[in-house]
C-alpha cells in the first residue's frame, strides 16, 4: 500500500481521513500546513499526497505549484466547496483528481486506487515506443520525449496521452475519456479532462501554433493526431 501524505489544516478531518485511510492499510502521515507538507515531502518520502485546497499562509494551490517544480507524484486536492474557479485553479496548478469534503474513507481510497492505476497500467496493445512527429512516446517506461528531451507529466497527463495516442485520429468525448482514463461515474465533473488538456498541451505542443497532437473538435471531444 501506497504511503499517504495528508495536508490538512481542519484537526477534524485530518485526524478523521487518517484514521480511515490507515485502516484501510496505508501508512499515513498528516500535517496541517503546506509549509511541513513540503518539508515531509522529501523526508516521508509518500506515493500518493491528499492536500486540502484551503490552507493559511501557503495554501494548497501554493503547495501544489511547488511539488510540480520537482516532483510528479499524484495529487487528489481536497476541498470542502464546490467553487468553480477553486477547483479549476487546483486542477491548472497539476492535481490529478479532487474530493469534495466530507467524504467517506470509501470514496477517498478508491480515488486513490484509480489514480494510481493509471501509473501502473499503459492503456493499449501498441508498441513499447511510438514515434509521432517529435514526440516518442515509451508505453512500458512511462516516459515521453519531444525532440529528444525528457517531457515531466504528472500522473493524469501521461494517462491521458497514453489513452488519446492508442487510437489516433478516434475521437473520445470528456464523458468517455472520465470514465475510461479517471474511471470517474457519468454524473463527474468533465472540467478534470480540460485542465488536462490545457497543462498536457502546454508541455508538448508548439506554443506558438494551433495544437498538433491534442485536439478539439467542438461538441465532440479530443482527438490524438492526425501529424
């Protein structure tokens, strides 16, 4: 079981989420500002990071930012509103996935097990390497080039484009696409799919043209391709 770093700032919670996630057999650790998740971070050395989106001083979209600078490990933000523009800012800042609270332990350990299978399994019977354009895409190392240069992903984004590059030119609507790379229910919220888009196309399409490997098809969805 993956070690978990919790960053929360409600003792309520922190204590409630802990408890529930360590019976469920993960060794967890839980903080209450961003400031010692960063530090427990590199010391705790976790595989998967719960950070609640509202916390004083640096708050989690801070934190988020931050572990992006160095790290890909996954993210689920958790957040006890609903806002609009909160969620889509955590979700830019490179959180793979996000929990409204309350939430029961249930609900955040299957979150976890998706996110995390979307690490361990390439979607796809294709070729251990793909060359499109100036990207090659290595399915069994997990890793992308463009132009020869290692290109950082986080979790949802290699999924992504692991799922959209197994079926070039195939369009996937939002709705498919969470459920087949989030395995999120229909009822989800789509905007996950187009906060990973838009960070997915910032790291490996031409920032100076109209997008070459992702793109949209207006009241349809996203297509891989064509070259």
């Amino acid at each position: 079981m993956p070690r978990v770093l919790l960053v929360e700032d409600d003792p309520s919670v922190r204590e409630g989420v802990g408890i529930g996630l360590r019976r469920c057999g993960h060794d967890v650790l839980a903080v209450a500002t961003g400031e010692a998740g960063m530090e427990a971070l590199h010391a705790f050395r976790p595989g998967i990071l719960l950070l609640d989106l509202m916390l004083p001083a640096m708050s989690g979209v801070q934190v988020c930012h931050r572990v992006r600078e160095t790290s890909q490990i996954p993210i689920i933000m958790l957040t006890a509103r609903g806002d609009d523009v909160d969620i889509v800012v955590g979700l830019e800042a490179g959180a793979d996935d996000y929990i409204v609270k309350p939430a029961r332990t249930e609900v955040i350990e299957a979150r976890i097990r998706a996110v995390l299978r979307r690490i361990e399994s390439p979607v796809g019977a294709r070729p251990a390497v793909e060359h499109h354009g100036e990207l090659d895409i290595d399915r069994a190392g997990h890793t992308v080039l463009k132009s020869g240069d290692p290109v950082a992903l986080a979790p949802s984004e290699l999924r992504l484009l692991l799922h959209l590059s197994a079926a070039p030119e195939q369009v996937f609507s939002r709705q498919l696409l969470l459920e087949e790379v989030w395995e999120h229910s229909y009822h989800s919220d789509v905007r996950l799919v187009d906060a990973c888009v838009r960070r997915l196309r910032a790291k490996i399409e031409d920032p100076s043209g109209d997008p070459r490997y992702i793109q949209t098809l207006r009241g349809f969805g996203y297509r891989f391709g064509p070259l």
